[in-house]
C-alpha cells in the first residue's frame, strides 16, 4: 500500500537475430567477456539448463569512471560475449540446440503435412536497446576534492550484481530501453547535487522499470537505513523528480524505442501523464512514492492492427522484452487461430460421427464453429490474457501472486476485455481440486477448501470449474509444471505451452506419463527473450493424437 504525499508506501516475421551492447554514440562496440554460455540441451546434472533468472548486464562498453583508477571488470560472469555482429549466429546456435534435442518430438505424422519436421518458428530481439527492468548496486567513492563544493558531493557509480561482489563500473547499459540510458548518468548526477545529503545516504542500489514510447518510467532507490522519519527524503525526492522531469529524459522516447508515435491514456482518476517520471524510495518496512503513479504502461501491438496497453507496477514481475512479448502474444494468437481451433473442431467432429446413432441425421453442426473457452494457468499480469480473450468464448486466468492479480483485473479492464475473470490462487492447488472432483465423479467439493476460496467474492477459486473449458494455456516458472498441474493439462485436447527453460518443457512432455504420451506437437516457437546468454524461451502447441 502506497500512501499519500510524503507517502509512505510490430510484430515481425520470424527469424534469427539478437541484442547488442552498445558504448557511446559513433564508438565502436566492445564485447562482453563469455564465461557463461550457451543453451546446454542437455541441461545441467540437477535441473534446468537456465538456473539464474536473467538480469541487466553491461559491456566493456559501459566503461568505468574516466578519473577512476583500474578496478575490476563491469562484465558479470552470466552473459555471453556481446557482439552485435555475431548475434545472428548466436540465436542461431541456440535454435540447433533446441532442434537437435526436440528432434524427436519434432517429427511431423500430421496426415497434411508438408514437412517431415515441425518448423521451429524464431522471433528475435532487437540486437540493442531491448530491456525494460535493470536493477544496478551503487557504490560510493571517495576522491581527492577540487574544492569546497565537491568535498561534499559524493562520487556514485553503477554495478552489476557478481556472486557477493560487485563488477566494476558502469557509465552506461546499451541492452537497457534508451530511455534509462539517458536516465541513468542525470539520476545519478541529481543524487549527488542533492544538498541535503538525504538522497545518497545509504543508498544501495537502484531499479529501472520503463516502457516503451511514453510509457513512462519507474526509479526505485533502495536504501540500507530507514528513510523519510521526517519527511527530509520526500522532500529531496521532489526536488529530484522535478529536476529530471525538467531534463526531459523522455521526451524523445516515444520515436526511439517504437519508431512510432503512441498516445499515452491515463486510467481512470489517474492524471495526465502520471507515468511521466515517478520515483520510490524503499527501506525495510517502508516505501515513500514521490510521483502520481508507481507503475508504467507498456504498449504491444497485434497483427490486426490494436494496440493493446498493460498496466505494470513497481515490484511485481513483467516481462523485461517488450519487443519479444510482442512476439509472443501474436504468435499465440495465430497458434489459437490456425492450429488450436481446427484442432477443436476436427476432434468435435470425429466424437460426434463415432456416437452418432444409425439412421439418426446429426444434429447441432454449428456448435462445431463455436468459439472454444480457454483455462490459463500462471497468467502474471494478463500479458496473454488480454490479447487472446477476443480469440475465444470466455477465458480464466489463474494467478498466485495478488498484485499481478490486481494488475490483470486492471488491464482486462483498460483493453475493454469482458469475458475472462481472473482467479487467485497456485495452480497446482487449482490442478489438485479438479483433479480430485473428477475421481469423485464430478461432485461439488465442500470440503479441503484453501484460503484463496474467499478471495475476490466474484472470482474465488471454489467457482473454478476447469472442466467447462477446451484449451488450456500454460506459462510455469523455470521448473516447469509439477505432476498434478502436467495430469490436468493432459485432459485437454490442446496445450499452449510457453517455456522459459526448454529443458522443462522437454522433461514435462518425455517422461513417464508426459504430454508427449497423448499430445502431438504441432507448432514450436524459439523467442529470444534474453540475447546473449543461456536462456531462451519457447513456445510449444500440442494437439491430443487421433
């Protein structure tokens, strides 16, 4: 909860490319030193093949402090080399590895089909300027004073996270959206002009959440002492906030980032351009919001046109590629169009022929075009939810964390989607239930109800039934799907599988019991989400064999 004034509180077609460190305008690009890798097909000995969550890193271009004396590296251990021109061959060494391990579920026995193999279909992301969420440790130096002013001002620098230390520093972050880079030396400078002391005292780290065109921009400070006792940190805060806003650091955001010109539209009782520039400061127990809105508004863009836009708050996951999201959310689309329905109808059609009685005409035949409904399990903010609600009858979207709820709720609302409610609540416990009523023949259950049952009077789990749907979409962590959540999606006719750990995908449809037992893979998509380094995200649609 977020108290009041000092409050506390385009689409493109598939193929390979990817991301690039950049240094300074008309400076040649360094490459980042690889001691991380590439995408293990076999993943490693106890689990996935991507154990660390991807985060911002910098290159030998992001160059240490001009006056500041040799220090070690600003290239963490986790990313690749970064060379813009060898990207190509990049993404394209993890798409071998990804087809030479799916081979086998690759291998097409459609009766249609053209090919041998199921095509692998590859979007990759811009080679540079293509994250939205960084978060830097800052460090505090202390150098020989020129004069009486600077004895005061703290020399700050930015740093990346390296095991229990940190790598050397950093001037500026070319895998970041170009607005942070233009924020990220001006945030800096306004800390250490800050007279008062309050806003570099304890200082630790800062997180960078923007989005594209004008979006906005989120800047949390995070402290190791308590802050704004007294209201002094709001108040320096404010006199910050002015001053960057005064800077105009997004004002040639919205043609950067897009190449296109987007219009920001507030919610409602939000003021114009509330996602401007807001900052939060944040000590244990404490957050003090200095701005009208502590979240940003993201735009995607679907191939028919719309423009959709997504409410994402401070604190909560998103997704740090917007380009590659968009990628996404249209490849689902037209996996639901092309491949998930004709599935759905062919399969109606063939259980109506075989309990059609002899002599009696079938009736109903326009129940085989209707719309099917969908069951989405891990849905986060409703990044899918929103852009295929129009693809079907009627969508829940199932979701633990309660502000990526709100936040779901929020966007249903803001792109006028009226058939899909959300549910709180793991999907595994959500699995489980279903599970159970089925083996009780499909009655109620009135017992072993959870603490999400009364959550949202509208929208608690206990409304649930999964067993009024025909699709089910699934987006798990890293880990994949556990054995209960796997058994549930198994019952349905068509699975929309998105991965961010191939190895789990890969684990969930071979083994004993596996999807790949009684579910065809039909369409395979590699997003590269996080361009140089191991991790790559994939999409899976599985149709149930005849």
């Amino acid at each position: 909860q977020m108290p009041v004034a000092p409050r506390c509180l385009t689409p493109v077609a598939p193929r390979c490319l990817a991301p690039p460190p950049r240094r300074r305008v008309g400076d040649a690009f360094r490459g980042y030193r690889s001691r991380g890798a590439r995408f293990d097909p076999a993943g490693p000995a106890s689990g996935p093949v991507t154990t660390q969550v991807p985060s911002p890193r910098p290159s030998s271009a992001m160059s240490a402090a001009a006056d500041a004396p040799a220090e070690p590296s600003s290239v963490p251990s986790y990313h690749d080399d970064v060379d813009v021109t060898k990207y190509d061959e990049m993404l394209a060494e993890k798409v071998e590895a990804l087809r030479a391990k799916f081979a086998p579920l690759l291998r097409n026995d459609a009766d249609d089909a053209d090919d041998a193999f199921v095509p692998l279909e590859v979007f990759p992301s811009p080679p540079k300027h293509f994250r939205s969420r960084c978060r830097f440790q800052v460090v505090a130096t202390k150098t020989k004073a020129r004069d009486a002013v600077d004895a005061h001002r703290p020399v700050l620098s930015y740093h990346l996270r390296e095991g229990g230390a940190v790598t050397g520093a950093i001037t500026e972050f070319p895998m970041a959206l170009e607005s942070i880079n233009r924020t990220m030396p001006r945030l800096l400078d306004a800390v250490a002009d800050d007279a008062s002391g309050e806003l570099a005292d304890g200082l630790e780290a800062v997180n960078f959440l923007a989005a594209r065109g004008s979006g906005g921009m989120h800047v949390t400070l995070v402290y190791s002492r308590p802050i704004d006792a007294d209201g002094k940190w709001f108040a320096a805060a404010s006199r910050a906030r002015e001053r960057l806003l005064r800077e105009s650091v997004m004002e040639t955001a919205e043609t950067s980032e897009t190449g296109r010109t987007t219009a920001s539209e507030p919610e409602r009782g939000e003021p114009e351009n509330a996602t401007a520039f807001n900052l939060l400061g944040r000590s244990k127990g404490v957050s003090v919001l200095v701005g009208d809105a502590n979240h940003v508004v993201e735009r995607l863009r679907l191939r028919d046109g719309r423009l959709l836009a997504y409410h994402q708050p401070e604190g909560a996951f998103s997704n740090p590629n917007a380009f590659v999201a968009e990628h996404t959310v249209n490849w689902l689309r037209d996996a639901t169009a092309e491949t998930a329905r004709p599935a759905l109808r062919a399969l109606r059609a063939e259980r109506r022929r075989s309990s059609e009685v002899p002599g009696n005409a079938a009736s109903g035949d326009e129940d085989l075009d209707a719309l099917p409904s969908l069951l989405e399990l891990y849905c986060g903010n409703g990044n899918h939810t929103v852009a295929l609600a129009s693809s079907f009858a009627s969508v829940a979207a199932v979701e633990l964390s309660a502000a990526l709820c709100d936040a779901a709720r929020a966007n249903l609302a803001r792109n006028g989607v009226q058939n899909a409610r959300v549910f709180r609540a793991p999907s595994e416990a959500v699995a489980r239930r279903a599970l159970r009523r089925r083996r009780a023949g499909g009655a109620n259950e009135t017992s072993q109800k959870t603490s999400f049952d009364d959550d949202a009077a509208d929208d608690c789990v206990s409304s649930l039934d999964v067993d009024a749907f025909d699709c089910v979409l699934v987006d798990p962590p890293r880990a994949g799907l556990d054995p209960d959540t796997l058994a549930l999606v198994k019952k349905f006719d068509v699975v929309l599988y998105i991965s961010c750990d191939p190895n789990s995908l890969f684990a969930n449809a071979t083994s004993e019991g596996g999807l790949a037992e009684s579910h065809a893979l039909r369409r395979f998509a590699v997003f590269d989400h996080f361009p140089y380094t191991r991790h790559i995200e994939v999409g899976a649609a599985w149709v149930r064999k005849a």
